[in-house]
C-alpha cells in the first residue's frame, strides 16, 4: 500500500492505493483523484517549467513548459536538454524550443511572448 | 491646475488590477486607466514561471505569465488605458492620485471611482529577528524568484529555505532544477503554510527535507552565508536548547509570510483590518472610504490566483455601479462610510478557530445578493463543520473533510437567509468551525453536500 496526497485540486485528500489490489484507491473524494492516485504509483508524471536565455528582449531569460507530463525519473536528464539553448527575440507563446526531449515525445515551449 | 476626471482609476496592473478593470469596462465605464509602476502588467504572475494557476477560471493549468496574458490581450481590445512605468505615491480620500514617471514627471489624477490593486511584499529579516551576521546570501523566496526567473542571476550552490509558504516550496524546486541543492525547509510550526500540492511536487519529488517545529537560530558567516544552526522549537515558538543542528550553506531564502501593501490605503485614511492586514470591506469589496474599492492580495492573501480574479471582476462590478449611478443621478447621493458608527451593517464576526474573513462586513444599503465569504483557519482542522450564526440560531452549516491555515476557504451565506437576520434585527453573524468527534464519521450528514474542487473541475 502506498499513502499519497492528491495534488489535483487543493483539497489535498489523503489518499491509500493498494497496488496488489488492482490499484484500488481509497480517501479520494472525486473520480480524478482516483485516477491520480493510480497513475501517480504506476507511473509518476511531471509538467515541468524552467526558463532559457533570450536575446533581445526585454528580459534575459524567457520561461518554457512541457508541453506534456513527463516521466519524473527523467525530470533532470529532460532539463538539461535546455542548458545551451539561446533563442531571439521576438518568440510567440507556444513556439517549440527543444523537441522531443530525451525521446519522451515531449517538447519543451515558450510560455510568453517575448 | 486643472486636473481631468477619470471614471475609473485602478492602482496596480497584477491580475487582480487586470480583472477589475476589464470587467468595469464590460459593464458599461469606458474612461478607465490603470497605473503600474513596473515596465509590463501582469504583476507578481511575470515571475511565477510554474503551471498551477487557472484550473478553476479557465478549467486548465497554466504558469503565470500565460495566466497574465490571456488577461493582458483582452485588454487590448478595449478601451482601458495602461500608465506603465508609473508609481502612486500618494492617494487621498477625495480620490486624488499623485503620481511619478520619468515621461511624465508629477501628475495629479482625478477618478470618480479608484480600485485599489496594489498586491502585497514579503515579510524581510528584520521582522524575524534571526540572529547571527549580516552576510551576503540571504534573499527572501520572490526576489531570489525574480533573480532566477526574469533577471537570469544564479542565486547560490547550497541553500537552506526558511518557512514552508508556497513561494519557499516553489523555489525550493527551481534551484534543485537549476543546479543547487536544497538542503532543507525549516518551518516554526507544526504545519506547513503551503499547498499540499506544492509539498508533494516541490519537496517530496526532489527529496528535500521539511522540519516542521523547527527555525533558524542562527545565521553564520561574513561577508557570505556559511551556514545556518537550526534548532526544534517548543509550543510556544521557543528554540529548545540541546536540539541544535548545523547546516552548511551559502543562502538562505526566506518565504516567512506576505504583507498587503497598504501605506497608500493609510494615506487615504482607509480603515485597516489587523487581522488581514488589508482595507476592511463590504460586500461590493467597497473600503470604508466610499468609491474606493480594493481586490486581491492588497486585501488578503490569496493562494489562488483563481480567487483573485473572482473577487476582483466582483470589485470591478461595484466600481461601475457607482460610477453609471452617478453620471444618471448626477449627484453624490450614493455618498455614506460603512465605518460610521451608525452605518446600517451586519458584521462577519470571528468565532472559534476562524482568523479572519473577507469581507468583514455587509452593507445593507447594497442590493444584497448571495454573498461569498472567505476565511483562513487559525489551525488544522479535519472532519468539521463550519456554522453559520446569528443570535442564539444556526443559520446554515458547511461539512468539510478538512480545513488548514494555509488553504484560504470559502462559503456563499445566500440572499434568503441575509433577509431573514435582517428582519430578525440582527447585526452580527458569526462564523465559526468546530471538529466532528471521530465517531461520527460514518453518519450519515443531513445537511449539504460539499462540492470538491476536483468534481467542479
Ligand atoms: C511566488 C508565488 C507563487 C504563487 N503560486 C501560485 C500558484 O501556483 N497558483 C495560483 O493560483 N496562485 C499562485 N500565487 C498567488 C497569485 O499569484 C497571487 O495571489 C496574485 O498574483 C495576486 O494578484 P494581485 O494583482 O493582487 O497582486 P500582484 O500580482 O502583486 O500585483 C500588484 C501590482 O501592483 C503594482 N503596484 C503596487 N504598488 C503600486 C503603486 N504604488 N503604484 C503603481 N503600481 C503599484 C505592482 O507593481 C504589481 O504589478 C502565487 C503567488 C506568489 C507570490
Ligand atoms: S481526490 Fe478530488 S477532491 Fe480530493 S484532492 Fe484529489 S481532485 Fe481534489
């Protein structure tokens, strides 16, 4: 049995999922805190956000998402890929900065337009 | 010097300042400026480049600078006008701004209708009173954020975050993700301030220590932080001797609380409530000054930007209901302060384990509405509920599974039941919490249901 904290919504249910049991959840008080639960002791995933330097803009860093979960054992390798990136202003929201990262199918983008 | 006069004046361009002019402008005002001293809107949102914000407006998770601009480009197509680069250094209660800008120079402007958005700072050292040196390395959690996020600066190698509030979390993650190792959250109290979600993604994830109980009681180390001593503390806060704990490092954040940023409110003779630290409001999120209103983090805390946005579009909507009232009346009839000792109210009273609420009070000479009554706990609570009571009656209860200090709550007190304490006389309401007894958890509850965040999602 595994002990969680749903992070869904800030309600933050306390939440029981027993893998031997076919992943049964127990302490939620909505449908996706279940699903949370079970794919959080399946397979652990993470949006993550950082920034990469920008020339010419009025900052010098611009601020970038995933723009999927990604798996969380690869949270550092998929940050990395980020580390010699330099864009030019001007970037719209959204526009794809490292693609495919560490082949998890996810792409690093740009959060502002800058 | 003639001073033109606006419909409407909001002081702070952050999300709160933002939702309140855009839906003053969508009912109908159409002068309308908004003031902010930073060089681009958006406010606190530019530097919070993390997802969480907007699952409850808009149904997804955005970070903050795409909160920000969705709000920025709806702008754009009105007709609100923006004063960047501009600073309110003085607000009076006739409704006078004086400003500076290095285009401009001094202004005075003139509103018929001022909303008050100016957001909040954070708690610095000299309030805590921490001992040890004065070295290099100490930064408070939003402006080593600042550093990080926007200004591209690395702010140290190992650092140690005092206090567990959601920006200490949060930045506890960007260093880990930047390159520093996070050595530890030191907390004073036996709960975290934060999110539960920013403790599982910020600390768990990276398997960064949280001492609860815990401070800093000593900072080491010149002209560069060394290291910190950390010690337990007892019930009443106090540092227990022989639980010292030495920690090596070269920064230390500190994410020790938020304060709303109210000298203009004061200069303007605006009644602050202790409790909250911001302007006392009605309902209409109107302060006791009459046409200034005020909205987000410059009234509470919020965690949520979500909340801000609510209570401000709610803050916008007043501010042009005065100001469309005054131009079809053409007089200041609508002119009264619900301070005045004699002001025809209902005060929101504190009763157990409640700290505060906003508002603070209702007006009864606004059309009343269902009105939205938000609270922080004084402690944690699990199973319980909150009543509801005016006289020696229960007006209304709410179940909750569980409620925290550091997760702002809310409850709607409906129109029917304002008018039946009205015709009772009745000119208090009190709210209040008390725990379920454990054994009551398999009863079946008579009374609402309780709707999760997660189902309204
Ligand atoms: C680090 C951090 C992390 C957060 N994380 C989340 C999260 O994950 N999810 C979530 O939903 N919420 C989060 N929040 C909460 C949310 O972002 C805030 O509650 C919200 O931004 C407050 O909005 P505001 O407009 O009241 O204040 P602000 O954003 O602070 O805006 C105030 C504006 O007023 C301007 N101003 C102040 N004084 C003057 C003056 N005298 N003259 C002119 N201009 C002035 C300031 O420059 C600023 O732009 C977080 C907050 C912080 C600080
Ligand atoms: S289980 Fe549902 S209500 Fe509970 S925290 Fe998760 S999403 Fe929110």
């Amino acid at each position: 049995m595994t002990e969680l904290i749903c992070t869904v919504c800030p309600r933050g249910c306390h939440l029981k999922v027993y893998p031997e049991e076919n992943y049964r959840v127990e302490g939620h008080q909505c449908a996706r805190g279940e699903k949370y639960g079970q794919e959080e002791v399946k397979n652990p995933c993470r949006i993550i956000t950082s920034t990469v330097c920008i020339e010419g803009a009025e900052h010098p860093r611009c601020p970038v998402k995933t723009n999927a979960p990604v798996p969380k054992q690869m949270i550092f390798n998929v940050v990395k890929t980020l580390n010699n990136v330099c864009l030019r202003s001007p970037v719209k929201a959204g526009d794809i900065v490292v693609e495919n990262a560490c082949g998890t199918g996810v792409d690093f983008i740009t959060t502002r337009s800058m | 010097m003639h001073v033109k006069i606006h419909d409407l004046i909001v002081i702070g361009g952050g999300p709160a300042g933002l939702a309140a002019a855009l839906s003053a402008w969508e009912c109908g005002v159409k002068d309308i400026v908004i003031v902010e001293r930073d060089k681009e809107l958006g406010g606190i949102l530019n530097q919070c480049i993390h997802n969480g914000f907007g699952l409850h407006y808009f149904k997804e998770e955005l970070t903050g600078p795409e909160y920000a601009s969705r709000f920025i480009d709806m702008l754009r197509d009105s007709s609100v006008q923006v004063k960047l680069d501009t600073m309110v250094i003085e607000l009076t209660d006739d409704k006078e701004l004086h400003v500076v800008s290095s285009t401009n120079g001094y202004e005075i402007l003139k509103a018929k209708a001022v909303i008050l958005a100016m957001g909040c700072r954070e708690r610095p050292r000299g309030p805590i009173g921490t001992p040890g040196t004065r070295p290099s390395g100490i930064f408070t959690a939003g402006q080593a954020q600042r550093y990080v996020n926007m200004e591209g600066y690395h702010v140290g190698r190992k650092a140690v975050i005092l206090g567990s509030g959601d920006i200490g979390l949060i930045m506890a993650r960007r260093l880990t993700l930047e390159g520093s190792e996070v050595l530890a959250c030191v907390e004073i109290m036996p709960y975290s301030g934060g999110l539960a979600r920013n403790i599982v993604q910020c600390l768990h994830d990276y398997d960064i220590p949280l001492y609860l109980s815990h401070t800093i009681t000593q900072i080491h180390g010149y002209p560069r932080v060394e290291g910190v001593t950390i010690s337990e503390v007892d019930d009443n806060r106090n540092p227990i001797p022989g639980t010292e704990q030495y920690i090596e490092c070269d920064t230390v954040l500190l994410s020790v609380g938020l304060i709303p940023e109210n000298e203009l409110s004061k200069g303007a003779n605006i009644a602050i409530d202790s409790r909250t630290g911001g302007p006392i409001v009605n309902q209409s999120l109107e302060t006791s000054v009459e046409g200034i209103f005020a909205c987000g983090n410059v009234v509470h805390v919020h965690d949520l930007v979500d909340y801000v946005t609510y209570e401000s579009s709610e803050a916008g909507k007043s501010a042009a209901q005065r100001i469309l009232k005054i131009a079809s009346s053409n007089s200041a009839d609508i002119t009264h302060s619900i301070t005045d000792e004699n002001a025809d109210v209902i005060q929101l009273i504190n009763g157990n384990g409640i700290s505060y609420t906003v508002p603070q009070l209702i007006d009864l000479k606004v059309k009343l509405h269902n009105i939205e009554v938000f609270f922080r706990t004084n402690r944690i609570f699990g199973k319980s509920t909150i009543h509801v009571k005016a006289g020696n009656s229960e007006l209304k209860r709410f179940k909750r599974v569980r409620l925290t200090p550091g997760e702002m709550e809310k409850i709607v007190i409906d129109e029917d039941t304002l008018r039946q304490c009205i015709s009772k006389g009745f000119d208090e309401i009190e709210v209040s919490v008390t725990e379920d007894p454990a054994s009551e958890e398999n009863v079946h509850f008579p009374v609402e249901k309780t709707v999760t965040l997660g189902e309204v999602l």
